[in-house]
C-alpha cells in the first residue's frame, strides 16, 4: 500500500468512525434505531485501519498526512472507548424495557383469553 493509498483509506476510515459516533450518540433517548450492522460497521473499520497501519509500520516513509490521519484515528478510537459503556448500558436498558413490555403484552393477551372463555 502506497502512502496516499494509506491515507485515503485512513481518512475514510476517520470518516466512517466520525459518522458512527454521531448515530450512536449519547444524547440519543432509545437506542430501537441501533442496529448489529452499526456495530459490524464500526469493527470493519477498526480492522481496516489496522491491516493499513499493520502494512505502514513495514515501510519506512511516513507522510505527514499519513501522521495526521492516524492521530485522528487514535482520537476516534479513545472517543469509542469512552463511549461504548455508556452505549452499553442504554442497550440493556432499552433490553429490559423491551422485555417489559414483551410481559404486558403476553399478561394481556392472557386476560383477553381467559375474559373470552367467561362470556
């Protein structure tokens, strides 16, 4: 891989990491718009970085583009860390909500059969 193949892919990596973080925000009040290809993304990316910072580290050159890029991916990468328990308590929350109201609807379903037999 070639220095200005390394850092398009870098930035692009950047980018992708930059748009996950958005979606996945904190601010968010239910995560139901969260999906398993969210995630699936962001680890594709992850690993992408790493298999090109993997082939930079065999090469001796190193642009100052290529610097700026991997300081930037470091950087998503601590804002991911922070972040991802965060995410991951809100994911069990809205768990237990769904599993909530997945209960209230089966005590439902139940009572509506049980008033049927009555009548």
């Amino acid at each position: 891989m070639t220095p200005p193949d390394a850092v398009e892919t870098l930035r692009q990596v950047n980018e992708n990491l930059r748009s996950g973080l958005v979606r996945l925000r904190p601010e968010q009040k239910h995560c139901s718009t969260i999906t398993p290809q969210d995630f699936a993304g962001l680890l594709s990316n992850i690993l992408r970085a790493a298999q090109c910072l993997q082939r930079l580290r065999t090469q001796s050159e190193a642009s100052m583009a290529i610097e700026e890029e991997s300081l930037e991916y470091r950087t998503n990468l601590e804002k991911l860390k922070d972040f991802l328990p965060d995410l991951h308590g809100r994911l069990l929350a809205e768990k237990s909500r769904l599993e909530m109201a997945q209960t209230h609807v089966g005590a439902a379903a139940a009572w509506a059969r049980a008033s049927k037999k009555t009548l």
